[in-house]
C-alpha cells in the first residue's frame, strides 16, 4: 500500500511530512516566532492531556484572549483538496468515515466554470492524513489520488472570526450586552449622538432608549463559555430576572457560563449571585467578566462543581486544582434552601436528572426558573418539575421556551 | 419542491459544511470551533442548538451534522443520525470492520437486528419515504461490504 502511495507525492504543492520538526506554518501575524518553537521542542506524548505552553502562547499574543486562561485547544490540521463537482459529496462523507473531524465546501460563485472544487477538510493534530485521504479516494473509487496540501490550523483566526460576529444587543428596553472590546451604546441626553452607534442597526429603536436615561450596560467576554446575550434562552432568562430582581435578593446561577446571569443580577440590584458550572472554563469566563464589570468577589462568587452524572476525567481533576488562584472562586458547594432566586439555563438531560438539587438550593417559595429547552421538550420539564414547583408558567421566544415556578413550602405537600 | 416564495427569499449560500459531532457534546473548541469559526457564524448558538437537539439520543453517539452557512453569517443544519455503519459496528460489538470482507467474516447479526437499525435510520429525513424492506436491503449491502454475515436468526 505504501509502494503506491509514494508515487503520489508530487502531487502536494508542499508537504508538512513531519510536522514535529518544523515550525508551524502561521498566517496570523500575532505570535512571535520564539514562542512556537518553544512549543515545538515539547513532544507531545499523549494529545489528550492539556498542554501548558499553550496558555503561554496565548499570553505573549495581543488578542483578546490576553487576560483569559485559554483552554488548550489542541492543534489542527487543515486540508485543502480538490475534487470533482460531482464527486463532492460521497468524498465529503468519505473523508468522515475514515477520520476527518469536518469538510467544508465553499460555494461558487458562478464566475468559475471550472468543473473542480476545493474541499477543505480538518483533521485532529494525530490523524494521518495521508492514509484517511487514500483509503477515502479508494472506497469512491476514484483512480488516483487528487493534489492536496496540508496546513497546520491556526487557533487564533477562528477564534477571531467568530468574535468578530458578536455585536451589542439590546435585550430590553434600558439593558444592553456589549462585547468588552466595542464601545458600548453612549447615552446622552442629545439625539445628535447616534452617529458614535452607526454600527447598530436598530438605530430608531436605540433613539428611543436614549430618553431613558442611564441604561444598564452589561459587558462581556463569553470567550468560549456560553452566554453572550443574543440566544433566546439567555433573553428569556434575563427578562424572568428583571422582573423578579426587587434588591437584596440572593440569587443562584446554576450553569452560569459567562456568568451573564449572575452579573446582571447584581446590575438589577442583588446582594449576593453565585455561580456554579462543572465546565472549568466557564469559571474562567465569568470571573473575567465579573472582573469586567467592576464586581467584586463579595457580590459575586463563582463554584466549580465536579460534574456528579459522569465519571470525572483525568482532565478536569488537574485542571480543578489550577484554578484555586482565582480569588472568586469559593471550595463552599451553594448551600441548600438559601437562596431567593434560582435560575438553570442548561440542556434538558441534565435538568431532569438534577431537578431536586437546583430546586433544593432555593428557599420555600422563592422563584425557581428553568431554560435551554425547545418548546418540544416543554412536557418533560412541566412533567418533572411539577412536584416540585408550584405555579408553573412558561414563556417562549423562538423554538425555545422558559418555565418558571415557585418551590413548595414543606408544609403545604 | 421549493416553493416561489421560497426561490425568491432564499439567501445566498457560502459554504456547506459536514462534521461529526458527539450528541450533547458540542463545544466551541475544535473539530466544531474552527469549522464553523472559518465562516464567523454564531458558535454558541449552534452548540447550544444543536445539544438541544440531540438530548434524546444516548450521549456521545457520533452524530453527523450538515451546516449551510449562508452570506450574511447566519445558518441551518440538519442533523442526521450515525450512520449505517457505526450502528452496525455497535451491535456487533466490533470496533472495525473485517479487513477482507467476503473472505473473513468480522461478526454475525441476525434479522431483527437489521430491522432495529431500519426502524431508527427510518426517522431520518431523506430515509422517510423509503419502504422499510428497501432500507434493511441497503443495510445488509452495507453489513456485507463490512464482513459481517447476516443470518435468519441467530442460535
């Protein structure tokens, strides 16, 4: 097999043959060269366990990632291969059976009539790209092995893009989450002002909030956490909050992500939000934004619970003990019937299987909110909460849906 | 059948992407973070959609997921359930099918088997208008094509 193979390297434009002895090939400018050879030098023996350089890496760099403790997202490897127009899709589906993580194809734009299109295809840092992309050709029954070159992925530049697609958002009337890195709405009395916000579309709905005076200006950095204000889960949340949230209250984000909940809590006028999530770098993200935000640790304290539905990785325990410098972040688990709200906005699974330990935390008759459930899976929720929670009601945006409820007195049941 | 209104209102497409995403399981870092980074659609909002989706199958099943990114960054995706072969490799409980096949069998499966994995594959959408007899006959082309042998029933 490898007798046929050899004579379909001329083919590649370039080849990456053993990556481990050059340098990766960037083309985002901001690294300095010393710090991926560095990188380089270290063998990684085993690609599941974390790499500490790459947390360096991101800190010499002058992105946004500057102050967050990155995750190490392993490296990838990018392909670009040609392909016949008809053959696009069994190849695509190919590549995928025998070990690319995702293809992609760009679409023509119809100026190109050339019958070939470029496949661009990523695969894990350890795949042999080689060999996935012979044993694909074979099993379409392609003759030869078309030309490919293969790229080291560059972590920066997807990250870049997709936070470039994170704009200001109004979630009500007087509230806005803006990314850390724009400038937020400015508010002034004057309406001459709109020009500073031109990259708003809803210019003539944000006119309007002017006359309101000060508004409430969440800033945040998801990084890779969830929660950045523009999915209808976490509006219909922070709706539930703004009419809940009188002052002084002590509020419970279960699942908090960014933290966006927790941190609007305290805008509203909470006392106390506390946040827990099994996702170590949600811990991370929200501290950042807690920090962002001018909160401190005494209004806002962050929990990292061991994830109690599956075994714990070797991954998480490691990375649990890295995280005791983070000044937010308390060993106390949150403790039960203390607290006057309690929202989760996490997946349907785990709302089922956790139900009597989120509504646990919450005082008798304090408010219980649930969320990240499609209004197809509303029955199940009402369904399991039902015993718990009384006066059960529900509200919608979208396909998705929140139900909100208050948890019975002992001494009612 | 696309419908006029449909023709006239339809965004252009950038790009169709395909990946293999564990149900339940979908985070921003890679394969799924620079697949659909590269595009700058809304990595969050597909993670949270797409889990969502997926909370009804058993956690971590490979699912296979095509995205149509269109111009203006936003997108649809459809989800489709593993294929033929993962399911095939789980009941047999193989990890790869046999390296001859015709010539070494991996595993053996009965008919009721083939019949479970048709039931399931007959939600997905392109397979829904198919007679179940049709779809066991590609399963079982499938299952030869691995080396596993398909019998009437198994002792």
């Amino acid at each position: 097999m490898s007798m046929s193979l050899r004579h379909f390297f001329k083919h590649f434009p370039y080849t990456l043959s053993r990556y481990l002895t050059h340098p990766p090939y960037q083309y985002a400018a901001p690294l300095s060269l010393l710090s991926t050879l560095s990188f380089r030098n270290y063998e990684p023996t085993n690609h599941s366990t974390p790499s500490p350089l790459f947390t360096k890496k991101f800190s010499i760099s002058s992105s946004v990632y500057t102050s967050l403790d990155t995750p190490s997202s392993p490296a990838y490897l990018s392909v670009r291969i040609r392909c016949q127009k008809h053959l696009i899709d069994d190849f695509s589906e190919a590549l995928l059976c025998f070990g690319a993580s995702s293809t992609s194809v760009d679409e023509e734009d119809g100026c190109e009539s050339s019958d070939e299109i470029f496949i661009d295809s990523i695969f894990p840092e350890s795949e042999d790209v080689d060999t996935c992309i012979s044993c694909a050709v074979d099993s379409i029954g392609l003759k030869e092995i078309p030309s490919y070159e293969v790229k080291i992925g560059d972590q920066y530049n997807w990250i870049q893009k997709t936070q470039e697609s994170f704009h200001p958002v109004k979630v009500t009337e007087g509230l806005w989450i803006v990314p850390e890195w724009r400038t937020p709405p400015m508010i002034k009395k004057s309406h001459e002002d709109t020009s500073t916000c031109t990259h708003i579309s809803e210019s003539s709905t944000f006119a309007s909030s002017l006359q309101d005076g000060e508004a409430t200006n969440i800033i945040l950095n998801p990084g890779l956490a969830f929660g950045t204000g523009e999915h209808p889960t976490t509006m219909l949340c922070l709706l539930l909050l703004q009419g809940l949230i009188k002052g002084g209250e002590l509020f419970l984000d279960y699942g908090t992500g960014s933290g966006i909940l927790a941190i609007a809590a305290i805008k509203f006028g909470a006392a106390l939000s506390v946040g827990v999530d099994i996702d170590p770098q949600a811990i991370t993200s929200a501290s950042h934004n807690a920090a962002v935000n001018n909160i401190g640790p005494d209004k806002l304290k962050l929990v990292l619970v061991p994830d109690n539905t599956r075994p714990p990785s070797k991954d998480e325990r490691e990375d649990g003990l890295k995280n005791d410098h983070n000044s937010y972040q308390t060993g106390a688990i949150a403790e039960i019937d203390k607290y006057d709200v309690v929202i989760a906005n996490i997946l349907l699974n785990p709302l089922l299987e956790l139900a009597d330990d989120i509504v646990s935390h919450a005082k008798p008759g304090a408010v219980v909110g649930i969320s990240g459930i499609l209004s197809e899976q509303l029955s199940h929720i009402i369904d399991r909460y039902s015993t718990l929670l009384e006066g059960i009601s529900v509200s919608q945006m979208d396909d998705w849906a929140c139900v909100s409820g208050t948890k019975t007195n002992p001494a009612d049941s | 059948m696309a419908t006029l209104k449909e023709i006239l209102t339809r965004r252009p497409v950038a790009a169709t992407i395909r990946l293999t995403v564990p149900a339940g399981a979908a985070r921003p870092a890679p394969p799924v973070g620079p697949a659909l980074g590269q595009y700058r659609l809304n990595l969050m909002a597909f993670c949270k959609d797409f889990n969502a989706r997926t909370q009804k199958y058993k956690p971590d099943t490979p699912m296979a997921v095509t995205i149509t990114a269109f111009k203006d960054n936003t997108f649809e995706f459809t989800v489709k359930s593993p294929s033929v072969t993962w399911y095939l490799k789980k009941v047999a409980g193989i990890e790869s099918g046999s390296g001859r096949p015709g010539h070494v069998v991996a595993s053996t499966l009965s008919l009721k088997h083939i019949y479970e994995i048709a039931k399931v594959k007959q939600s997905d959408p392109y397979c829904q208008y198919m007679p179940l007899e049709s779809i066991c006959k590609s399963i079982i082309g499938t299952a030869n094509s691995m080396g596993i042998k398909v019998v009437k029933e198994l002792d």
